[in-house]
C-alpha cells in the first residue's frame, strides 16, 4: 500500500512534524509506503509531486486547518484526520486508511 500524507497545524511548528515522525515510522513497521508532506511555520516541505499523488492508494490529511493546494487531492481516495488522532493512536488511522 502507498500512502501520501499530508500534516498541518494551527501553529505549524511542533504538531506538524511530530505527526509526520509517527506517520513514517509506523507506515514503515506495517509495511506501508508512505511520503508526508509539511505544512509548517517554514512553508511547504518535501513537497508531494503530481507522480506521487498518482500512484497512491490513499490520501491521508491529517490537519487541524485547511491545507495549501488542496484541490491536488479532489480525484483521490481521502481519509481526513485530526492532528490529536494521530499521536493519539498512529496505528489506527494507518488502518483505516488500509480499509479505504
């Protein structure tokens, strides 16, 4: 499974890179292919390509604010999440993204 992500909250500094840590280190113990986009305090970061959202299964946006670009994802499977979802429990949005 190939998964794209994209994370972002209010104050785009702690939050928003913590999420994208747990998302790749878990994604990586269940196998799942993943690449995270940041929305923070310093702009855009590791930018998701055209290529990228492609060849994805799913499109996982784990945000508490409306994300930049957005529109890139309207053709896409999409699982939308809360930034406290995620350090919440990380294993149980990679599973329901697994189940879209």
């Amino acid at each position: 499974m190939k998964i794209v992500a994209v994370t972002a909250c209010p104050t785009g500094i702690a939050h928003t890179y913590m999420v994208a840590d747990l998302l790749t280190k878990h994604a990586q113990k269940m196998s799942i292919q993943i690449k995270v986009e940041t929305q923070g305090a310093m702009g855009i970061e590791n930018p998701l390509t055209d290529l990228d959202i492609e060849r994805a299964d799913v499109v996982l946006i784990a945000s508490d604010i409306d994300i930049e670009h957005a529109d890139r994802f309207s053709h896409c499977k999409l699982q939308q999440v809360s930034i406290e979802e995620v350090l919440t429990d990380v294993n149980k949005v990679l599973v329901l993204c697994q189940s879209l």
